[in-house]
C-alpha cells in the first residue's frame, strides 16, 4: 500500500493514530488491543525516520509517543472530549430519569431535548457545582 501525505497531513494523522489507540487502550490494563499498538508504534517508526526525532522514543523495542509528543497538548483535546462526552451523557440521563424513562419517540422528543438543553446550559454555567445527592442521613 502506498498513501503520499504531506509532513502537516502526517502529523495531523500521528495525532489521530494517538487519540484512536488512547482511547481503546488507555483503561484496559494488561488486556491492550496489541494490533493498535502495533500500528501507532508503526507511525511512529515512520516518524523518526521522517526527521520527526522528537516525537518518537523507544520503550522495549518498540516506537512510541515520546514525552513531549504526549505532553505537547494532545492530552487536553483528549480531556476536551471526554469532558463534553461526559456532560452529554449526565445531561441525557437526567432528563430520561426526569421523564421516568418512558421510550423516547417522535411525540416526547422535544421535550427530552428541550430537558438535556437545560441540563447542558446548567453545566456550562456551574459544572457540578449544583448537582446534590441525597444519602438519606441527616
């Protein structure tokens, strides 16, 4: 196979390769989707050869991210995206719980949206700040 990039589209895609592996591998411990390591250590590789020196470091053998690549930035795109990912997802199911999880069709959708919007403007506004838990002691 042969795919012709420039330097800023190979870059782009060293970014994308990180993001992807993280993703699938970064809470699995010992049980590691090894193909994707496989790939990112790949790229990698190509990298160093490429000139890229300081994005690439060698950890048992292999090609990997190098300090500075992990820490020049792509961690906060990364927690960008969970942290709306998580919003998203608390402000969903607080508005079906608000509704009592009754099936979503074309009839109550509004209102589930119309819920999460509210839910969301709340987060953008306070974060967490006015999310309170009852633990039923006094």
């Amino acid at each position: 196979m042969k795919l012709e990039l420039t330097a800023k589209q190979f870059r782009r895609l060293l970014d994308m390769a990180y993001i992807g592996n993280w993703i699938l591998n970064s809470t699995r411990g010992d049980d590691r989707f090894a193909d994707y390591d496989e790939v990112e250590s790949l790229l990698f590789q190509k990298a160093k050869e490429l000139g890229m020196d300081a994005l690439t470091e060698y950890w048992e053998g292999a090609a990997v991210p190098s300090q500075a690549f992990a820490e020049g930035g792509i961690h906060e795109a990364i927690m960008e995206y969970e942290n709306n990912v998580f919003f998203d997802i608390l402000a969903e199911d607080l508005a079906r719980r608000d509704m009592e999880d009754v099936p979503i069709d074309e009839h109550n959708y509004p209102e589930l949206a119309s819920r999460i919007d509210a839910y969301i403007a709340e987060f953008e506004e306070h974060g967490t700040d006015n999310i309170l838990v009852d633990t039923g002691s006094s």
